[in-house]
C-alpha cells in the first residue's frame, strides 16, 4: 500500500497499523504523523481556550506533538479502540504534563485552589451533601460575587487538573481521570475490566456531581464540545460553563484525593 493519501477507509487504517506493530516502518510512521497532525492542533486549540496570554498556541501544539509521536509507537490495535481516541488523551496529556513543568499557574492562584478543593470537601462531608457556591463563599468569608470571581481566576488549574493520574501500584496502572468518562448511551463494558476498582472509584465521583457540572464535564471530555458550544446546549454563557468545569474539577480532586487515601 502506498502511503501518500490521507484519505483512506478505516479497514485501510486498520491494516496500516497491524503493519506499523510489526514492522515499525519509518514511512508508515511518518504518514500517520502527517494524517494525524490536524488532531494536535485542535486539541492545542480547545486548550488554548481560558489560558493566559503568555501560553503560546504554537509551543501548546509543539508539547502535543510528542503526545502523538508516543500515542503512535503504544497504540495497540488489537485493542480495538480508535486511535483517534487514544491519540487525542495522549496529546492532552503531554500538553499538560508540560504546563506542570514550566510551573505557568502563579503559587498564589494554586494554593486558593487548594484551599477551595480543601472546604469543598469539608463541607460536603460534614453536610452529606453537594454544597452551594453561597456555602462555600460563606465559609471562604467572601461574597458570592467575589467567590465567582475567584473561580474564574483558578479556571487554568482546573484545565491541567482532570488529566492529572491517578496512580495505581505500579506505572502500568497509571489511568487517566479523561479515559473514564465513557458516553452514557455508550459505555463499552469490556473498556471497564481493566482496573475496574479504580475506574468505579473515579467514576462514582463523576456520577455524584451536580448535574450541570457533570454535564459540562461530559460533553466537554467526551463529547468534546467546546466552551461555548457547551454554553449554547445549557443555555448559559461561556464564562458561565468555565466556572461549571472549574467546581467540578475541584470537587472530583478533593473526592477523589480522599477515596485514594481511603484505600
């Protein structure tokens, strides 16, 4: 087969890369790089969305670049899962992984982050419930409008905190929060098998945010939707569904920081 045209059915793929696992063909690897490069921009470009002016898109897509080139050498076809799929968490990741690196979030924001996720999961164990934004203001000893000022201003964490691991005992148990939302008219059970206790530990915390937060984080991880296109289907402005994604995400961390402790 001659690897030039991108355009090609997905039995033509499949065959390329059973030929790429066993042959490791410099010329299969640098078509799919090419086929694929358009997928590192637009996760580069959903990213992008929210973060500071001094990220820059193009250093954004040259960290997911080697996401790809590493999805490329460990997909395994077998698996029978799109490596569209695989590709696009392994390009977030090293994206994010990235972002930690050169540190971009300011101590200060960080650790009000830390201290939001702190009394949100105080309160709601305490209460035994999902708590409100006018509780948690409470106890920060703000108002309302200055704890959704707040949130807006620790958004950025919050892009980097759903991709962060959760580890198991070992590296190969190493799972990604984004590889557990499986669409609910959708859910595979045989992608549920591996690591099940850890995936039902993650994905209770998911199912026991409010329903607009689970909502955003549903569409905007699985269904990839974007910010304002999430906005459009709740009927609720962009900065609105940013502030949605960034409580979730700070609940899921606290939730899930104490079930892991609990283990």
């Amino acid at each position: 087969m001659k690897y030039k045209s991108k355009e090609i059915t997905e039995a033509e793929e499949t065959e390329i890369w059973y030929e790429y696992v066993k042959t490791k063909d410099p010329k299969i690897r640098e078509f799919l790089i090419e086929k694929y490069a358009p997928l590192v921009k637009y996760v580069a470009g959903k990213v992008a969305v929210g973060m500071p002016h001094n990220v820059e898109f193009d250093d954004l897509v040259s960290y997911g670049t080697f996401g790809l080139l590493d999805a490329i050498e460990k997909y395994d076809p077998k698996k029978e899962v799109k490596f569209k799929t695989y590709a696009m968490t392994r390009v977030r990741g090293a994206i994010f992984d990235e972002l930690r690196t050169i540190d971009w979030i300011p101590r200060s924001v960080r650790q009000k982050a830390k201290q939001v996720e702190k009394i949100i999961i105080e309160l709601e164990n305490k209460l035994g419930r999902t708590v409100e934004d006018e509780e948690i203001a409470q106890e920060l000893d703000i108002s309302l409008e200055e704890f959704h000022t707040l949130v807006s201003k620790i958004s950025g964490t919050s892009l980097v905190s759903l991709n962060d691991i959760w580890h198991g005992n070992d590296d190969s148990d190493e799972l990604s929060f984004l590889e557990t939302i499986e669409s609910p008219a959708n859910l595979n059970p045989d992608i549920m098998v591996e690591r099940e206790e850890t995936k039902e530990i993650i994905m209770e915390a998911i199912k026991k945010l409010p329903d607009k937060e689970k909502k955003v984080i549903v569409l905007y991880y699985y269904e990839d939707l974007t910010l304002k296109e999430i906005g459009e289907v709740l009927e609720v402005t962009e900065s609105r569904v940013s502030q949605l994604h960034t409580k979730a995400i700070m609940r899921l961390r606290g939730r899930l920081a104490q079930m892991k402790n609990l283990i």
